[in-house]
C-alpha cells in the first residue's frame, strides 16, 4: 500500500516564509518610502506657491511705486501670513532698494521631517 497523502511538508512550508517575509517587508518599506518622497514633493510644490503668491502682491504693490514695495517688504524682512508649511517663514531681498527695475529674490524656509529646507524665486519688477 501507498501512502499518497497530498499537501506539502513541513520544511516547504517554511521556506516559503522564508522567502516571503523579506519579499513583504521590502515592499513595505519601498511604499513608506514612497509616502514621505511624495509628502515632501507636496511640501516643495507648496513652497514655491507661496512664494509665487508674494511675488503676484509684490506686482501689484509696484503699481503705486517700487518705494512702496521696498516700504511694505522691507529687505531681509519675513512676510507675514503664510503658515502653510512646518515653521515656515518667507523673506523678500533684494541688493539695491533703488533699483528700476528692482531684483527681488524671494525665499521660503521650512522644515521636512527636521531638516531645514529652502527654495527662491526671482524676479524682477519695474514701476507700471
């Protein structure tokens, strides 16, 4: 008589975990990874935003005068009220307040998971 019992052994059993268990960690980490990657993309995208957002209200002050941009956004001066980002703070500079056109550089820093981030933009506006 034949024994012609079916499933699978003992020792199959586990060399299948054991394959299978660093293959689903490793996607676990591969899709953690992934999560912060794209979180701080979102951060990036919303750090030059802002700092479009002042330089579309530095083009609108320039309307009354490029004294009144350097009086409402005075050089190396943080601009208030953006709390978008982890400790976010805006600044506006430019080399010469006198200047036509006036080169501006604006900055925003901020911090990502405890690393301090930066990105500028610059551009530069003349009296309309």
């Amino acid at each position: 008589i034949k024994n012609q019992e079916r499933g699978f052994t003992l020792m199959e059993i586990v060399l299948a975990i054991a394959i299978l268990i660093p293959a689903v960690f490793a996607i676990i980490g591969a899709n953690h990874y992934t999560i912060r990657m794209a979180e701080s993309s979102r951060r990036v995208t919303t750090a030059i935003q802002d700092a479009h957002t002042v330089i579309e209200r530095i083009r609108n002050t320039s309307e009354q005068g490029l004294n009144q941009v350097t009086t409402t956004y005075p050089s190396g001066q943080a601009v208030a009220g953006f709390s978008n980002l982890p400790a976010e703070q805006i600044t506006v500079t430019y080399p010469n307040a006198s200047a036509d056109p006036l080169a501006i550089t604006v900055t925003v820093n901020w911090t990502d998971q405890g690393r301090a981030m930066s990105r500028s933009l610059s551009t530069q506006v003349t009296q309309r």
